[in-house]
C-alpha cells in the first residue's frame, strides 16, 4: 500500500521555523515507527504571493486536495499589510478551508502538568483539562444573507444573518459524535435555543443524528451563555463541545486561553470523508506568523508538532503514536524545558526553536 500523503505548507515569519522542527518529527516517525509518510512541500500565503502574485497557486490548491492531509505553519506579515485584500496571505488560506469544503474545526484544549501555574485559574481546575471544542467553520453568521450596512431613514443599519440548514448542522454533530468515540464518548452541544430559532433547530437536529446513529455517546445541551461561564467555573466536566461558528469562534479562544501559551495550541479543521475514508483535513497551529520574533530562533514548535499529533490521531488512525508524541511533549515540559514564551514572570534560560526540537526527538527515543 502506498505511503499516506502529507502537503506541508511552511507558509510565512516563523512558519518555516516550527516547521523545520515537524519535519525532523515526520522523519522519526519514518525511522522509528515504520510509519513513512510521502512528503510534499509548496509555498502559501505571502511566500507564495513573492513567487506567483497569489497567495495560493492553482497548483497548490489542486494538490491540497489529493493528499490525505496539509499541514500548514503560518501566513502573513507587515510586508503584505498594503496588498490588495483579493491577494493577501490570509486569502490563500481562506481559500484552502473554503474549497476543501473545511466545515469542523478542531480546538483542543489540554493543560500539560508542568504548565498548570501558566492559567489564569487555580490550579487544581485545569490540571489534567482534556477538552475539545468543535466549532463549525463554514456557515452561521459570518456568512448568512441578507448582510450589510444600510441607511434607515437619518440612521445606519449593520445587518448579519445567523442561518443554519438541517444538513450543515447534522455534519458538525456527526463529526463531533465520531471524535466523542475516540475520547471520552461525551458530547455538549451549545446553542441558545431560549432566544433563537437556529439554536431551537440546532438542538432538534444534533438530538436527532444522536438518537438515529450515535446511542452510545452521552449527550447534553448547554445554552451558550452557561457554556461560558461552566468552562470558567469547571471545564473538567466536559469532553467534547460541538456549537456553531459564532459561539465556537468566542467559546474556542477563551477555553485555549485556559491551558497558557498561544506557542502551545494547535487546530484540525475537516471535511467530508474522501474515498479513503479519511476526512479531508488541514491542521495548522492557532498562533499566526509572530513577525516580532521571527529570524530569532525563538519560536515555541509545539503548537505545529502538536498540530502533527493531532494528524497522527484524526487522519491516520494512529492514536497511539500520537499519545507518543503527545507524552514526548509532556515530558520536555516537565523536565523545564523552556522556549522564551513559556518563561513565568521570575525568568530563566530559555531554550531555542531547533533546541525545543531537539529535547521532542530526545523523549521520542
Ligand atoms: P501572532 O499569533 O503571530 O502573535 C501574537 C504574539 O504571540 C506575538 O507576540 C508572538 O511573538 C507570539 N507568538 C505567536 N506564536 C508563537 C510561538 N509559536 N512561539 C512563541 N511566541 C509566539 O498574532 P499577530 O501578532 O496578531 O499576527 C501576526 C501576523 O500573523 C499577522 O500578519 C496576522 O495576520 C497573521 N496571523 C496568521 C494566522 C494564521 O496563519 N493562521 C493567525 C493569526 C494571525
Ligand atoms: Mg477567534
């Protein structure tokens, strides 16, 4: 059988920086694990728009599609701030998710031990947090019709349109139900259906694919509002949160923020299966391309190794080796290795990018 193939789009700052260091993971993984995997590399966002005037060629979107998953590091940068908003960095991405139809993403949410004093909570209420947030990515608000600003007798009217179809709401849960299976088979669903109809028919439907396919995963509704103030108060009691794109995109930030660094969290975004089955799929860290410390050697790899792991698990079935590479990155962190961004306030030596890759590859073997 051939080998699962993997488009790494290293992208713009300290994309290719992290980047370098999931490269030498991938090689491990190929050496270590008889799990090698057919790389391809290519250009996204202003890298791609120095090279072809687009921030994402026809090529490079046609290949996206043919692999089992891309891998991408970060787009922009002060350089491209004046383009033309059809070319800048972020369209190469936003035509990625678009065009690979990317409807679920993935938040996790997980505190590492050894960075438990990083919350802005109390210890003991995100020590050993395992959450995930399903966010659906390409409907709702951001996109519903009718929108606009228009001009209502002597004053402006700004008007969005929160719109959900039985079918795009029924592909999020599916696929939040099928995480639930690989983790702690538990799902809450956010909405407010008290105030709003989307949310009555988000809660109807999500209630319904539960009953008709998924019996054995344990499910509960949340408005919205309480979600928020429950992750605060006691985010261990959840496993998996599946809500929409506007909720999700709010509820998303504040449970990562729980855990520490923004150099430490990583995103999946999927599709619908392809024939292989596996869904399509592009994981990217959460951070963007920090052009303040890039060139510095100082940028944290987890996030995009992390973001790997997570390949590993949603992609290729390979839960164990992602738990491996997950411990590996546990390890590090208890040993106290450091990059800058994980220094406490009382300081200390922090470790440089190809050195925080060094210690993964050391706990690998
Ligand atoms: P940013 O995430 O690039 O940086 C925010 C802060 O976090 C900076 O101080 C940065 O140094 C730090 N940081 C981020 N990642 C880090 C890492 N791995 N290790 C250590 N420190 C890290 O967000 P910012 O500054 O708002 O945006 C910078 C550029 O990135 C902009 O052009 C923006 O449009 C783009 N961006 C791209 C994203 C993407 O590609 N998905 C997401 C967010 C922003
Ligand atoms: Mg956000």
């Amino acid at each position: 059988m051939a080998n699962p193939s993997l488009l790494i789009l290293p992208g713009d700052g300290i994309g290719p920086e992290v980047m370098a260091q999931v490269r030498r993971v991938i090689d491990w993984f190929g050496a270590n694990r008889d799990l090698a995997f057919d790389v391809s590399e290519d250009l996204v966002g202003g890298a791609a728009y120095d090279k072809h005037g687009t921030p994402l060629h026809d090529d490079t979107m046609a290949r996206a599609q043919e692999v089992d998953a891309v891998l991408l590091g970060a787009v922009g940068g002060p350089k491209y701030d004046d383009l033309d908003f059809s070319v800048k960095p972020e369209r190469g991405l936003l035509r990625l998710r678009k065009e690979m139809d990317l409807f679920s993403n993935l938040r996790p949410a997980q505190c590492f031990d050894a960075l438990a004093d990083f919350s802005s909570l109390k210890k003991d209420v995100v020590a050993g947090l395992d959450i995930m947030i399903v966010r659906e990515l390409t409907s709702g608000v951001y996109f519903g019709e009718p929108r606009g600003i228009h001009k209502e007798g002597n004053e402006r009217v700004g008007i969005n349109t929160q719109r959900y179809t039985e079918s795009e709401i029924a592909r999020v849960a599916r696929s939040a139900f099928e995480l639930a299976r690989k983790r702690s088979n538990k799902v809450c669903s956010m909405e407010k259906a008290n105030v709003m109809e989307s949310g009555i028919l988000w809660r109807q439907v999500v209630q319904e694919i539960h009953d008709a396919e998924y019996p054995d995963v344990e499910l509960s509704h949340m408005y919205a509002d309480n979600g928020a103030m429950q992750l605060v108060r006691a985010p261990k009691q959840f496993d998996v949160i599946v809500t929409d794109n506007l909720f999700g995109d709010v509820l998303s930030d504040c449970a990562a923020m729980l855990t520490g660094s923004l150099g430490m969290l990583p995103s999946a975004s999927l599709g619908l299966p392809m024939a292989n089955g596996r869904p399509k799929a592009l994981y990217e860290p959460v951070h963007g391309s920090a052009p303040d410390i890039t060139g510095q050697g100082k940028a944290n790899p987890i996030a995009c190794i992390l973001s790997f792991a997570m390949a590993l698990r949603y992609s290729f079935d390979e839960g164990e080796n992602a738990d491996l590479l997950e411990g590996a990155v546990q390890k590090v962190l208890a040993d106290g290795v450091r990059t800058a961004d994980l220094m406490g306030p009382e300081g200390g030596s922090p470790v440089s990018t190809t050195e925080m890759g060094d210690a993964i590859l050391a706990a690998l073997d």
